[in-house]
C-alpha cells in the first residue's frame, strides 16, 4: 500500500496524499514516524522497490523519487535501506542506487540479481553496505556456506515460486545432503 501511494502510476489522488513526491511520500514518511514512535528507529528497515513493475505498478520518475526519499530518509536514523535495484520484467530501468548512495548517510541494502563476487564488489568498493539474496536462498539453505568455499549455486526453480506445499520451499538439497 505505502508502494501505492510512493508510485504516480498507481497514486491518482489530489490532495495532501497525490500529485508531487512530496505528498504521496507523506503516508509513507507517516507510518515511519509512528513506527519510530514504538520501537528504536534502530529497530526498523524500510525496502523500497522504486523500479519493480510487478502487478502493473509504475513511475514516471523513479530516480527522482529514490532521490527525494534517500534525501528525507535521513531525518529517520533507521536501521538499514534497502532497494531492489531492477525490475522483473524490465519494463522499467535505470540506476536507482546512486542516487541512493550518494543522498541517503545510513546503511544501504543493495538487492536484485547479485552474484556473491558482485555483491562482494559493491560493499568493498563502497557502492553498498550489504546485500540481500531473495531466490538464491530459497534454492540453496546454505547458501552462506556456498559463497564462502565458491561452491556452484542450486538452480532456482521458478514453477514452484508461488505453490503451498513443501517443495520448492524446503527441498532444495544443501552441500552435505
Ligand atoms: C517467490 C518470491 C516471492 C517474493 N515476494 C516478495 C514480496 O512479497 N515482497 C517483496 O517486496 N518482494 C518479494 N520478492 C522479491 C524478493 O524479495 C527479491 O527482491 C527478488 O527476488 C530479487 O532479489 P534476488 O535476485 O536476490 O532474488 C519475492 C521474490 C520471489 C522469488
């Protein structure tokens, strides 16, 4: 929802809620404060996937609104930002990240199709803090383990992706099985 009203194309509202970032980030920057109001700020992520256009969501502008919120997350002294750089179906590109870098001072979480010596790269070069894996560690429980001795990846099987039952979700064999 806070996605929703962040993004032009889903956000159609006039009022103090729509129309320029500043207005449809206000929901977004609303729930932070009160979240921050419960527990140390310290204590609280926020993701944001500026570039995803995953069921239909677009932007007109999405690296001038990762700018503004890197800019105005700042204020928050949150544990950790973390931005999912690409989009799944491409439909949407551009470098979200170095505005990301460049405006927003607290720990920055880089995702989306990292390999472990590009994530490795990133955080040495200080493009990024840390980095996220999402499908490679649904089809590798050890996937930790994996980078550390450069042991191949399991391939992800996508078909299983979205299924309810085990497999796919706790099949996927470790090194030792
Ligand atoms: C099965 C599946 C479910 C996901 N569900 C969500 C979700 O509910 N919310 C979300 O923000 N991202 C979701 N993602 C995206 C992942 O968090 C991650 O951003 C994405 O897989 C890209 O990172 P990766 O290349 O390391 O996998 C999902 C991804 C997969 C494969």
């Amino acid at each position: 929802m806070l996605d929703q009203f962040l993004r032009d194309g889903s956000n159609k509202r006039s009022g103090a809620y729509g129309g320029p970032i500043e207005n449809r980030a206000r929901l977004l920057l609303e729930v932070i404060s009160a979240v921050c109001e419960v527990w140390d700020s310290k204590q609280v992520g926020l993701r944001l996937s500026p570039l995803n256009s995953y069921n239909s969501m677009i932007d007109s502008d999405p690296i001038a609104l990762i700018t503004w919120l890197a800019k105005r997350l700042n204020d928050f002294n949150l544990a950790y930002l973390h931005i999912m750089r690409s989009d799944f179906f491409q439909a949407q590109q551009g470098d979200v990240m170095t505005p990301a870098r460049e405006h927003y001072k607290g720990l920055l979480v880089g995702n989306m199709g990292y390999s472990a010596d590009e994530a490795a790269e990133a955080i040495a070069s200080g493009k990024l803090d840390a980095v996220a894996f999402g499908v490679p560690f649904l089809s590798n429980p050890d996937l930790p383990a994996r980078f550390k001795l450069g042991a191949p990846l399991n391939a992800a099987d996508s078909s299983t992706f979205y299924t309810a039952d085990a497999k796919g979700y706790t099949d996927y064999p470790a090194l030792a099985d």
